[in-house]
C-alpha cells in the first residue's frame, strides 16, 4: 500500500522545496497580447495579462470565443485557465474568495485550480500547506455555494501536486489533515486527477505503465473510490485513446469500484466531446450495455459542473436511451444542487431543462 516517506535530509519539507515543479508560482505581467499568440504558452500569458488588468470576467469571456472558435486555444485550454486564475489572484492580492467569485469552470475548472497553485506557493512545510489548505477554502465567501466549495477543495488537489512536483502520497497526507471527510474526499479528487493527467504534461512516478490501474489498486480502501472516478484519465493515455479499449479497461476492475471507473469514463467522454451532445450520446454507447447508465451519469455530471448549469445537460438527457433518461436527469440534479440555494431555486432550474415525465428524477437528484 502507498505510503509517505520523508526523503533523506528533507525534515519537513514537501518534495517541491527539493524538486520544485517548473510552473507553479506567482504569476507576473508583461507586455504579451493575443495578437501574433501560436502556442499555449503564449496565450495563457496573453489571456493572463488580460485578466490582470481587465478582471477574470473579461478574460474567461474572451477566452471562452477563443475557445469555441481556435482549436489551438482549445487543445491546451485547461493550461491556459489556470494562468487566468493565477493572474486573477494576484490581480486581487491573494483574495481567494474575491477571485472565485468572480470566475467560472470554464475547461474542466482550470481557472479555480490555477487560483489555488497560486494560492500555495511559496509555502515550506507540510505544518504550513496544512494551515493555508484549510484556510483558503474556510473562508464565507467560497462557501456560499456547495459548487464554489467544491472548486475550492478539489483544487487544492491539483495545487499540492503541482507545488510538490507531482509527490502523490505527500499530497494525499495533506488532504487528510482537512476539516471535513467531503472536503477530504474532494481533495484526493483533484490529487487523483493531476496525478492521471497533469495540467503541464509532466508524467508523475505514481503510474505504471504495466498497471494502467495503480496506484488505484494500492492506495488505502477509503481512497479508492476517489481515484476510480479519475482512473480513465491514464487508461485513455495507455489505448493510445482507444475508447472501446479503454471501456474493456474498466471491465476489468473489481466490482466495487467498476461502476466508479465507467463514470470516469463518462466524465472523459464529456471533455472530449465539448459541446456536442450527439457525440457524448456516440461515445456513451461504447460500454457494455449494462454499464452504460454509469457512463451517462459521469457524462450529465460533468457538463452541468464544467456549464455552471444545466441547458447543454438538459439537451443531452433527452438524446440518451430512454431507459436512460431518468438517470440522466436525476445525475444533472447532483450538481444543480451545488448551485441552487433553496428548493424553490433547485425546482426551478431543473423544470428549466427537464420535461415533465423527468422533473422527479431531475429531483430526486438535487435531494
């Protein structure tokens, strides 16, 4: 099983303070515009620049037509996002909340995650990460909404392994020392996630080429379900994207967990298909049947988290089998109540892209 173990002559220091990864740290202007931009690298410095001197909302709001419209931007838009939040932190001097409330989870919640590697920088010691962890994400204003917090918790994820240079156990024995077991579990989330798919392409000790399912099957029980849910992120690298082969890849895992590994799936699928409903509808069709209402749900989930709302969802649900449809709906519900206040807030939106027949299931979800 995976455990933490101090480097010799290290103390107390996270691996970064001996290996520092080569991007986190503070973000600093500099005269870079869009204009002339050809690599990721320069664009998220442009679009960082950008949201330095006009605010997040201007930049996200440029950077989601550039999206839409530059497969460059596109294929490296979750890089390029975290240099938003990270130039949206220092815009407002390390004022988290501020800088989370004025974002959005545009490409896969890129911006919050880049806030919160900004956020940990600097930091020397396991003692410190700990009390800046639980800081960051305590505070009233990223706790108004359970969809916030939850950005919150899972970004600080990606930032310990990111400012560890990728240590997975170390990472993991922080997100143990949260306050709650959710924002614990939330945490390893994120952990799992950067360690599968790191958001500078920089391969992590943690996977096997051989095992295309470690360190899923080596980490402690109560952990395992955190990085099922993330699992496909390395099985799609290993079949060279190869989705029936990566669907095969989840046939293999044991039971508990099979179901958790077809809902990374979905989520995988969802990124890949952007915003179009007919090929998310295509590529949740490559699971065996049975395991097919899990691919919808991960799928549904994850529009309606990266959308901050439900219309794409909406339309999603109503193109998947109809012994499907309730599932959909009711997993769209999940995360509409992340973003919904009160009962009256949640029924509304879920009647917003739910027929009749569905408003139950959307419902029931949000319960």
């Amino acid at each position: 099983m995976l455990g933490w173990h101090a480097r010799p002559g290290s103390g107390n220091r996270p691996a970064a303070a001996l290996n520092p990864h080569p991007i986190a740290g503070d973000f600093q202007p500099d005269g870079t515009t869009l204009a002339g931009c050809r690599n990721w690298a320069c664009w998220a410095q442009a679009f960082g620049n950008l949201a330095y001197r006009e605010g997040p909302r201007a930049a996200l709001a440029a950077f989601d037509r550039r999206v839409a419209a530059d497969e460059g931007v596109e294929s490296g838009c979750h890089r390029i996002a975290h240099t938003i939040g990270s130039a949206a932190l220092a815009r407002y001097s390390g004022n988290v909340a501020r800088a989370f409330a004025e974002g959005s989870s545009s490409c896969a919640s890129g911006y919050y995650h880049g806030i919160l590697e900004h956020a940990l920088a600097g930091t020397r010691s396991k003692a410190e990460l700990v009390t800046v962890a639980r800081r960051l994400c305590a505070d009233d204003g990223v706790r108004t909404s359970t969809f916030l917090a939850y950005q919150c918790v899972h970004g600080i994820g990606h930032g310990l392994m990111i400012h560890t240079g990728l240590d997975l156990p170390w990472s993991l024995s922080v997100c143990e020392q949260l306050a709650t077991e959710w924002d614990q579990t939330s945490c390893d989330g994120g952990v799992f996630m950067e360690n599968f798919n790191s958001s500078y392409g920089v391969r992590s000790r943690y996977v096997r080429p051989d095992d295309p399912l470690y360190p899923c099957n080596a980490v402690a029980e109560r952990r395992q379900g955190a990085c099922y849910l993330q699992v496909t992120d390395r099985l799609l690298v290993v079949f060279d994207y190869d989705w029936k082969k990566t669907a095969t890849g989840c046939t293999a895992v044991a039971a508990p967990w099979r179901a958790a590994c077809f809902q990374s799936f979905g989520r995988n699928a969802s990124g890949a298909a952007r915003l179009d409903v007919h090929r998310l509808v295509a590529l949740c069709g490559v699971p065996p049947r049975p395991d097919r209402g899990d691919c919808v749900y991960g799928a549904v989930r994850d529009v309606v988290n990266n959308d901050a709302g439900a219309k794409r969802a909406g339309r999603f649900c109503r193109l998947v089998e109809l012994r499907l449809r309730a599932r959909c709906f009711s997993g769209a519900g999940t995360i509409l109540a992340t973003l919904a206040g009160t009962a009256r807030e949640r029924r509304a939106m879920c009647a917003e892209i739910a027929p009749s027949r569905y408003l139950g299931a959307c419902l029931r979800g949000t319960a």
